[in-house]
C-alpha cells in the first residue's frame, strides 16, 4: 500500500484548491439546514472558515465559534474575517470547546471524513449540542459526482495503479447516504436526513485547475508534491487531455456533496 501522509500546511494553498469551492457551496447547506436565526453555532474543523463566514452571511446567528487542529488555517480565517459575532480557535475532535447551555447547531463542512473516529466525532458534536439542536455534516461525494476530484484520481490511476489507496473515493467510504445516515443514527441523533447538494466548479482554463493542485495542502496536492519532474509533467499533460484540451472551452464539471443532519433528543 502506498503510504503518503496528507499535509495540512498552507491556508492560501488550501482555499484556492478547495476552499473556493467549500464558499460555493455552503449558503445552500446553510439554506438546507433551516437553522433559526439567533442561534449559536459551532463549526468543526472550520479550515479556512468558508462555512463559518457563510453562516454570519446567510443565518443571522447569535454566535459562531469555528475550530480546527490547523493553525495555518485558523490563522487564515482569523485574518479574513471581521464579523463581531465571528471567532476562531485551534481545537480539533476530541477537544472541542464547550459552552454553557449548549450549540444550537453543531456542525462540520467536509471534515469529517479526515478526523481520525468519526462516529466518536459526531458523538462529541452531539454531547455539546443542547437539547433539540441539531448536528450537521457535509462531505463531498468522492467515489461519485466529485468530478474534478474523481478526473483527477481516476487519470493518477491509469499512470501510477499503486496510488489507488490515495484515491478519495476508496478512502472515505463513509462519504454516501447510507454509512452517512447509520452513523448518525448510531450516535443517537434523531429526525436523520441526508440529501444531496450540488454546484458547478468553473475553470477558466487548465491552468486554473492545474496550479492549485501545486500547494501542497490536502490529498492531491501532496500526492503530486510526492512526484518527481517528469512525472509531474506527463500527469498534468494527461490530465489537460482528459479535461478536453482540444474542445476549445473552459472545463465545467459537476462537483456533488452529501449532506446530513440529525436532532438531538
């Protein structure tokens, strides 16, 4: 098995790979959740804080706390941030922050298929939820309609077969309906129900897809920091092809999450 420990290293890295698509799509998790305004929220594993900005934008909340073991990250959000009902701390499962009377909405934007125990993860988000609260996730649909993700891996592949324990898709098999919705109901969440969400991710060119592959930060990246020149350049020609090089149109693919939600009793 090919052994390449994710980096979590670069804010800037990260939002120009993922975070930009993470800000896409979260007014419509937000939306789904149907939260009321006024309550406090707890964002786990908040990253660059594209979830916990878009609550203060969407949700109007009492409060937002939004927390992750990254301190690159928490750096980032913090310097891009300037709501008063908005604050940022380093803590990561297993030590998330409490507060008096409960979050009225835990919740976690593509992080939970990366902490190390997810079901003693949502078990946490659940102990620090108060009563009728809800506790939510959203993972990208890595073995299905992540399609720029599911291009990516699928063409790693056909060049280099040992880097399939890498591919997102086999990893996470928790990222589907089914594991998604036992395992809240295994954590004892009640009213569970997960529904898909989806948006488009734009390129401009190939380079737009290309260069933030380069940061170093999150499972491609590091796979590709992992390669040597030459293996570098015949990945990205391959990829340019399977991208349509010779259509003569920006790609545009379809980019799928699944998102959960579960009260608690």
């Amino acid at each position: 098995m090919m052994e390449i420990r994710d980096e979590w290293k670069a804010g800037s890295a990260y939002e120009g790979f993922m975070g930009r698509w993470s800000r896409q799509l979260a007014p419509s998790f937000i939306s789904w959740l149907q939260i009321p305004a006024g309550s406090h929220w707890l964002d786990v594993g908040c990253g660059t804080g594209s979830l916990s900005t878009a609550i203060c934008h969407h949700a109007a909340p009492g409060s937002v706390l939004g927390c992750d073991p990254s301190e690159p990250f928490i750096q980032f959000a913090q310097n891009h941030s300037e709501d008063a009902r908005l604050s940022f701390v380093r803590a990561g499962t297993g030590s998330l922050p409490h507060r008096g009377g409960g979050y009225d909405s835990v919740t976690s934007l593509f992080a939970l298929n990366f902490f190390p125990d997810p079901e003693a993860a949502v078990g946490e988000m659940r102990s620090l939820t108060a009563k009728r609260g809800v506790v939510s996730a959203c993972v990208w649909d890595y073995s299905g309609k992540m399609e720029f993700l599911r291009l990516f891996w699928d063409t790693v592949v056909t060049l280099d077969p040992a880097a399939g324990d890498l591919d997102e898709g086999k990893r996470f098999p928790i990222c589907q309906p089914s594991a998604l919705s036992a395992l809240f109901r295994t954590c004892g969440l009640g009213d569970v129900r997960c529904e898909a969400i989806e948006i488009t991710t734009r390129f401009a060119d190939f380079g737009d897809y290309w260069k933030p592959l380069l940061g170093g930060t999150g499972p491609a990246p590091t796979y590709i920091a992992s390669l040597d020149s030459e293996r570098r350049a015949i990945l990205a020609d391959n990829l340019e092809k399977a991208l349509g090089r010779d259509q003569g149109k920006p790609p545009s693919l379809v980019a799928r999450a699944w998102a959960i939600r579960g009260r608690v009793d």
